[in-house]
C-alpha cells in the first residue's frame, strides 16, 4: 500500500476511528479537513443488505439533488425531429441520431450522461458495448430512456445523480464539494438517502443500511451510525 502523506495522516488524527458519528459530525469534519488545493467532491459510500446476485435484490436509483454536484454534466440526446429540437432547447450539449452514434463508433466519448427517446434504443443498442461499462447507456429505471427529453436534460444539468448497488452490496454517490458548506451538503444527503430508502427492493430481509462513510476526494472515510438516516432524512429532507 502507498505511503500516505502528512497532511492525510493529519486529517486522519482528528478522527475517532472507533466513533459512528452523526452526520451533522462527520459532514463538519470532513468539510474541516479538506487539504487539497482543489474544490474536493464530498462522497458517501453505503453499504446495504442486498444480494446484488439476485435481481429481486438490486438497488438502483436517481436524485436531483437540491443543491446540484458542483459539476455541470455534459449530456448528449439520441433524438430526431421535434424531440431533437426540445433537447436542443433545454440546453443538451449534443444531439443526433445515426451520426451521434458513427461519432461514438469511431472513439468520441467527451460527455458524462446519455439520453435517448424508446424509438432509438435499437440504435443506440449497437453502442451498448461501449457505453454500458462506462455507465453511460440510457435506462428507463434512471428516466433517460423517455419522450421527454427536455424534462431529462434539466435534471441531469441541475444535479441528478444515478446511483447502483455494485457487486460488493455498496452504494457510491457525490453529494457536493466542500465549497458548499455543511448545510447544502446536508440538504443534499437527505435527498440522497430519501431516494436509497425508497428505492429498498421488498426482497430484502434485515437491516437495510448497515454502514455509511462520508469522505472528500483526497480525505480519509468517516464513519457515519446508519442509525442516524432517518434522523437526517426527517430533518432536512425537502418539502
């Protein structure tokens, strides 16, 4: 394992390993911590009580979070005619049909989400090979398979997240960067964790969220009780 340096091994002195904090704790020492030169992403990493094995077990989602990711993500939009023109207008960075799919062909992959209408999917199922390890296929279940493509590109731009349990039962998702301050942060991890709470598959059995750990990009995890979700949710979740 690769040495770490001192400002981490500083940041990871302040903070009790053995504690589960509640949120409003670790949020305030992660924010307090942040040491890079940089506007760090804040993460949460959840581990669930899911057998991903089992399709009645797989969790996956989307949330616009209230505060955005700090990131504006650059969408393309498989589309034609009037639907390609509203994807245009609500301010997709790309759009087309069989040439969007030549470019992808041929190596262009400068975006970070996908949408497409139900009429293209067999289209753009030719590029599901280079699209889907990238996480980047349209998918009805996170509504970027849709006529309504406009409504798709302003939440993608205004922070939706997706979100998928992986292999291992765990949950990745940015909620911000440090920039924005603990309440934001908080805002956005109460919709974060309303969304993974209603996403619960009814095929599982026991304890739901068993552990939770916030960090930054260049800082160490902290430890959050799985206890305290509710509490989060109840508190700041939006109206």
């Amino acid at each position: 394992m690769a040495k770490r340096g001192k400002k981490y091994r500083e940041a990871l002195s302040k903070i009790d390993r053995t504690k589960r904090y509640t949120f409003e704790e670790a949020v305030k020492l992660a924010l307090e911590n942040a040491y890079a030169n940089f506007d760090e992403t804040v993460d949460v990493a959840v581990v669930l009580g899911v057998d991903p094995r089992h399709a009645d077990q797989m969790v996956r989602g989307s949330v616009v979070l209230p505060h955005g990711t700090g990131k504006t993500a650059r969408v393309v939009v498989f589309a034609k005619g009037d639907k390609a023109k509203e994807a245009e207008a609500a301010g997709a960075d790309y759009v087309g049909a069989e040439d969007l799919i030549q470019k992808i062909q041929e190596g262009w992959l400068e975006f970070d989400k996908a949408v497409a209408t139900p009429d293209m999917m067999p289209l753009v199922g030719r590029i599901g090979k280079i699209l889907g390890p990238r996480g980047l296929m349209p998918s009805a279940k996170t509504g970027t398979v849709t006529f309504d493509v406009a409504r798709a590109v302003k939440e993608i731009k205004a922070g939706k997240v997706d979100f998928k349990v992986d292999r291992a039962g765990v949950v990745h998702a940015p909620v911000g960067k440090v920039s924005f301050g603990p309440q934001k942060i908080l805002e956005n991890l109460a919709a974060f964790f309303e969304a993974l709470l209603r996403a619960k598959p009814s095929a599982a059995k026991g304890q739901y969220i068993k552990s939770v750990t916030i960090s930054t990009t260049m800082g160490p995890g902290i430890k959050v009780e799985p206890a305290d979700v509710r509490n989060l949710v109840k508190e700041y979740q939006a109206e």
